[in-house]
C-alpha cells in the first residue's frame, strides 16, 4: 500500500479533533462517541505506512489497518475528514467477510485482543480497526462491473468496450449489462489505477492466478450484489484486492464498501444518467460545482456536506447488516 503522497493533505482542521493513539488523549472516549473526526493515529511502537485512508501499521507477520476518518476524491485526500466513516468501513468490510465465507486475511476487529503495548489508548481505535494476517500482496485490482458507470461508462462511449471486453450497442449510463464482466486495473503509487486488458492482467501475473482471480471475484460480486439488492443496494460495480499465503489467494483490504464499490439506492433507479449514490459521489459532485480547479490544494467541506457524507455512510451500512451503528 502505498505512502501518502506531497498533494494529500492530512492534518484535520483546527476546528476537529486529531487523535493520537496514546494515554495522554484527555476525554477521548466522550469526543470519540459525537462528532470527533480521526484523520490520523500514531502508534509510535510499530512501522506506518498511511495510504489515501488507512494508517497501516507493521506488526511483523501480521498488520493493524485502522480506518481513519480521511476522505478523498479526484486523487487528493480532503483537509476534512467526515465523521465515523472508518468505522462503516471497517465494519462493512467485517460484515462481509463473514457473510461470504471466502478465504480472507481478517483475524479480529477486537481491539481488546490485539496483542497492543500497555500504553496505547485503544478507544480511537475501536470500531476502526483490523488485525489482520500479512500477505504477499497481487498487484492487481480485480474489478468486476455489472452496470455501465464512471470510467467504464467514459469507455463505452468511445470505442463500445470497456477494458477490451466489447458491449452491445446502445446502452445508456447506468444501464444493467447482461452480465458482470471483469475489468482488471493497475495498482498505482500515486494517482489513478490503469484499466488494463485481461491479456495484460495475464502478462503481469500469470495464467492461473489471472483465471482464478477473475472466476472468484464475479463469484463474490454475483453473492454480494444478490444479497444487496435483496437489502435495496444496487452494487453497481466495485474492486476486490488479494494477497498470497503459501501459495493460496485470499481476499484482502476492504470488501464490498462504499469506499470500493459503487452503492446506488435500488428504489431510485432510472438508466439514462447518474444514480444517487451511497458513497462519496455527494461529496465529488459538491467538488465539481465549489470551482476548486483540482490542481490546487482542495477546499474545506461545508458542515452540511459533512453530515450528509456521514448519514449516506452510516445509511448503507445500517441497510446491508440490519443493524443499526453503534457509534450514532
């Protein structure tokens, strides 16, 4: 996973809370609970690598990936974090794991479990938090599509395929293909992920493993995106991640969040344009129209973006499981 990169801004603005992970937090626990934001943690024992979300801490042969509260959009993390959505993470993707039975990396989200020096302050990091087995890790993101958006809805237009899989003609945005298809991408350092060819997919990492990875991951949309639509989620498309343990392929990192996928209300549904979405499209599409020129450092969100970015999460979360959050 890859370090932060110099445009991604991580300090929380002076008016949220910064949380590092270490007694000498005054009243964690009653800020934790409200509206606290986490956009950084800092467990000084362990090696850290923090990506676009999570801080990554290296534990030897196991990591503690904790979700922190950052959001980012059009390859720039914001300078405001929106409340509780490592937590939906977390717990989406720990819903997940169990629901689908598939070989994975997750050993526990018990904080009180983890093997963590005396010291640490483990209350900003329940709800947020994994311990996981260490993998060797495919360089490849496994993404499966089973309705025409984004980039794949960009492609279409252009040449009628989308990552050399050709579609039929005259489909419209947001139209439900006939079925999922695979689309493998690139994972980047920095920046975007590549679409890439099935055939390029094989290229960098082999026959067997590009099959097998292609069959298990349609398998687990094809699960997930029948259990969500029973729940009223319509899984547009989303990206899976996978690692290597004595030679088996486990599924890793997020699953099936509105982090990685695309979550559209099922009830609102109406091919022909963009869908009203789950995810952080609400806080894209406020972007979009604030006149920030993405190529400067990215505004503040308003507090209303905020909360509703916040509400969307902790909604789809609470749809999918039936249960609601805890941390309300």
């Amino acid at each position: 996973m890859p370090e932060v990169d110099d445009r991604i801004a991580r300090i929380a603005p002076p008016d949220r809370c910064f949380y590092l992970v270490n007694k000498n937090t005054a009243n964690t626990k009653d800020k934790i609970m409200t509206d606290a934001v986490v956009m950084e943690t800092a467990l000084d024992t362990f090696p850290v690598r923090r990506g676009k979300v999570r801080d990554i801490y290296d534990l030897g042969d196991q990591l503690l990936l904790v979700s922190t509260d950052r959001i980012s959009a059009f390859d720039w993390v914001l300078p405001t974090g929106i409340p509780d959505k490592g937590r939906v993470l977390t717990q989406c993707s720990a819903f997940w794991f169990d629901y689908l039975k598939e070989s994975n990396h997750m050993l526990t989200c018990d904080v009180d479990a983890m093997d963590l020096p005396a010291d640490v302050d483990r209350t900003p990091l329940v709800g947020r938090s994994m311990l996981v087995r260490k993998t060797e890790v495919v360089p490849i993101e496994c993404v499966v599509r089973g309705y025409l958006s984004g980039s794949g809805w960009k492609e279409y237009q252009n040449n009628q395929a989308v990552c050399g899989v050709s579609l039929p003609e005259g489909l419209v945005e947001s139209d439900q293909l006939s079925e999922p298809i695979f689309t493998p991408a690139t994972k980047e350092e920095s920046g975007h992920d590549i679409n890439i060819s099935f055939e390029q997919m094989v290229e960098k990492v082999g026959a067997d493993v590009s099959e097998e990875l292609r069959q298990r991951s349609l398998d687990i949309y094809n699960r997930g995106a029948a259990y969500a639509r029973e729940r009223g989620i319509i899984i547009a498309d989303t990206k899976f991640e996978w690692g290597l343990i004595d030679d088996e392929l486990i599924l890793i990192d997020e699953v099936l969040t509105p982090d990685s996928s695309r979550f559209w209300p099922a009830a609102k549904y109406a091919p022909g344009s963009g869908q009203p979405s789950f995810d952080k499209q609400f806080v894209r599409d406020w972007l979009l129209e604030s006149g920030w020129d993405r190529d400067s450092a990215p505004p503040a969100l308003p507090e209303d973006v905020v909360r509703g970015t916040r509400e969307k999460y902790i909604e789809s979360l609470e749809q999918l499981t039936g249960q609601p959050f805890p941390w309300k």
